[in-house]
C-alpha cells in the first residue's frame, strides 16, 4: 500500500486538483485508493464533497459524527485515554473505490505542538506519540478501506506537518506549474528535502520515538518526479512563454534538485527512470490548462477528463472538440496513472 505524497511548498501549483484527478484516475483503473486532506483549508475535502463554504462544511463534520484527520489525530495530541482508530473514511460520490479521508480547519491547532515533538529535544519524552501519529492514523485507515494507494494532499508551506507527512511517505510527486516561482521552489525543495530526510533518519533512530506508542517510521521516501500542470497551448505545444519555464524547471531539476536528491538517497534507481519513460527533467507529466472544462468538472465533482456527454453541456462542434479536449486529458492522466503504479512497484531494496 504506497503512501505518495504530492508536496510542493508554493501555493496554488495543482496539489488538490492532482490527488483528486489521480486518485480518480487510479480507481476508475480498478485499485483501491484513500486520499487523504491535511490541508486545514479542507480544499480537497470542499471539491470532493462539493462544499461552497464553510457552514457546509460545519454541517458535513457533524454528520460525519466529527470524523475527520483531526479526530482521528486526538487520542495523541490531546493524550485521551484511547488509541488512534481509523477514521471513517467517505465514499466519493461517482467513483467507487476512491475514499476521502476529511480535511479539518482545526488541523492547525496541532501544528505548533508537533513542532515541537519534532525538534528532538529533552521536551520529547513527554510528546513521544506524536511524530510517528500521523502515519499510524493514515495507514489505520488505508487499510480499513483495503487502499491499495494513499495520496495525500497538503498544504502549500514548509510546516511541520508536512515535514513529517513527506517523510513518513513512500513517495514524493512534486506538482509545479510553469512560472518563474515553480524554478525557485525547486531550488529551495532542493535543499529542503535533504534536511528533513537526516532529521527523519535520525528521529527514525532515537529509542524515545522507535519505542513510542506510535513509533516514528524508518524513511523510505522516493521522489517520483515533477507535474508540469496549467500552460496554455498553441497548436497542441506549450505557448513560449510558458515553454520557457518549462525548460527552465528542467534544467533546476537537473543541475539542482537531481543531485541534492541523489546524495541524500531520495531517488529510485536510474532504471526505474528510464523503464518509465522518464528523462533527467524528472517529468512525469506536462498538463496543460483544463481551460473551459474546469467549470464543469467543479459543477460536477468530476474530473475534467470524466465528464460525460451530458455533462459537457453543449452541441454540435463546441461539442465535439470539448470530447476531444476531455479524451486527451484522459489519456495523460491514464498514462500518469500508469507510471505511478508501475514506479511504486518497482523493488528499491
Ligand atoms: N490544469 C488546470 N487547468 C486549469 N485550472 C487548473 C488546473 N489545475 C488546477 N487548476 C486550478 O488552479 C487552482 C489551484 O489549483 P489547486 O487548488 O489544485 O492548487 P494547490 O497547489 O492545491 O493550491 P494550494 O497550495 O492553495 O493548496 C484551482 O482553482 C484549480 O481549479
Ligand atoms: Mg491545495
């Protein structure tokens, strides 16, 4: 069952979008798929369930009977006499064998505390449950649903929730888009990530955490590599403008993040690469902008490339070239689905 993250610290880089079309992608495909929100700003939550704004929200938490990351996290970060439970997870309307794991506002609450449990200090005796809590939860509740994928979608920011999600995960997929920010975020992620990687190796080795009631998992984390997502096309081509960051988070990949990933041992084998069709950008996808499709997809909860005829709303030609438009997305994310499935397979050991 591999945990894939899709981490990106810039905000607005199709995170959210990602986990819900490839989730989608990875059940209409047959696996058994949990997404998981622990992003308090419940995105993923909001356009799975379709939620315009919080009072919804409100009122799904309290039919879900408080079932959310949160609730699932409270035995831990509130130290209640009972053990981390899974959560029970929600159907998404649409597409059997897809699950949400619900996001929750007040996720932030445990944000400062885990903080510190991760600082690896003399105070960690006393928060010894915490760091390795988050992936007990998760995977509790992957196997409750019998998941055979977890991606989990986070919010944008270097926080310590998310240091410890990334490296509590298999698997890293870092979504970018293709703008000037996206090239400095891979360059700042190229020394971030080394970072968390030695402070996870060595909270992984401290007896405090290993002997916790939640232990505090070994790495394993390998990155996939990057999606390239929401240039406007010229011909079927990325426009220049955007082509030019898209060579540019290329090269920062290859001069940059490729080597700093490689000397803290978060790559998979070159094979596993090459096997895959994956160059030395590390690019696992290049999508463009869903453009006109988007409202629909949020009008209906779908993905843009799940959308029927009906759904499209429209006749004739407009018709047609919005099919052609939809299959072709289709198409790349089945062809994403597939490299995800066939690199987390792959034997690292
Ligand atoms: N390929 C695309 N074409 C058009 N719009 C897109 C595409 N991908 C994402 N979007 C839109 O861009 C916006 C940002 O996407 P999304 O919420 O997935 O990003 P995010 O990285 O999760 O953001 P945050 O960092 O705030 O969590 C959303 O309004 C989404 O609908
Ligand atoms: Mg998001």
């Amino acid at each position: 069952m591999p945990q894939i993250a899709l981490f990106n610290h810039k905000g607005g880089v199709s995170k959210t979008t990602t986990v819900f079309n490839l989730g989608w992608m990875l059940a209409e495909k047959g696996h058994r798929v949990l997404i998981v929100d622990s992003d308090p700003q419940c995105n993923l939550t909001g356009m799975v369930l379709g939620f315009k704004g919080a009072d919804e929200l409100e009122s799904f938490y309290e039919q879900q009977g408080g079932n959310t990351i949160r609730s699932g996290l409270a035995p831990a970060f509130e130290a209640q006499p009972k053990s981390i439970e899974a959560v029970q997870a929600v159907e998404v309307p649409g597409r059997p064998g897809l699950f949400l794991l619900p996001g929750d506002l007040r996720l932030s609450e445990y944000e400062v505390t885990l903080g510190i449990a991760q600082e690896l200090s003399a105070a960690i005796q006393a928060l010894q449950n915490l760091p390795g809590s988050l992936s007990f939860l998760i995977s509790k509740t992957a196997q409750s649903v019998s998941a055979d994928f977890v991606l989990v979608d986070m919010s944008p920011g270097l926080g310590p929730i998310n240091q410890n999600l990334v490296m509590t995960s298999d698997y890293l997929i870092l979504p970018t888009s293709p703008d000037v920010f996206s090239v400095m975020a891979i360059d700042s992620l190229s020394r971030v990530l080394p970072r968390w990687k030695s402070w996870a190796n060595q909270a992984s080795s401290m007896p405090v955490l290993r002997d916790a009631a939640y232990p505090f998992p070994e790495p394993k984390l390998r990155v996939l590599g990057t999606i390239v997502q929401k240039f406007r096309p010229r011909k079927g081509l990325p426009a220049s403008a955007f082509q030019r960051w898209i060579d540019e988070s290329a090269n920062a990949v290859r001069q940059r993040l490729t080597p700093s990933l490689q000397g803290a041992g978060l790559l998979l084998p070159s094979e596993a690469y090459v096997e895959n069709g994956v160059d030395d950008s590390l690019n696992l996808a290049l999508i463009a902008d869903f453009n006109s499709l988007i409202s629909r997809s949020q009008e209906f909860l779908t993905p843009v490339f799940a959308l029927t005829a009906e759904q499209l709303l429209a006749v004739g030609t407009v018709l047609e070239n919005a099919e052609e438009s939809r299959d072709a997305f289709h198409q790349q994310f089945s062809a994403l689905a597939d490299k995800v499935v066939s690199m987390t397979t792959t034997e690292v050991e």
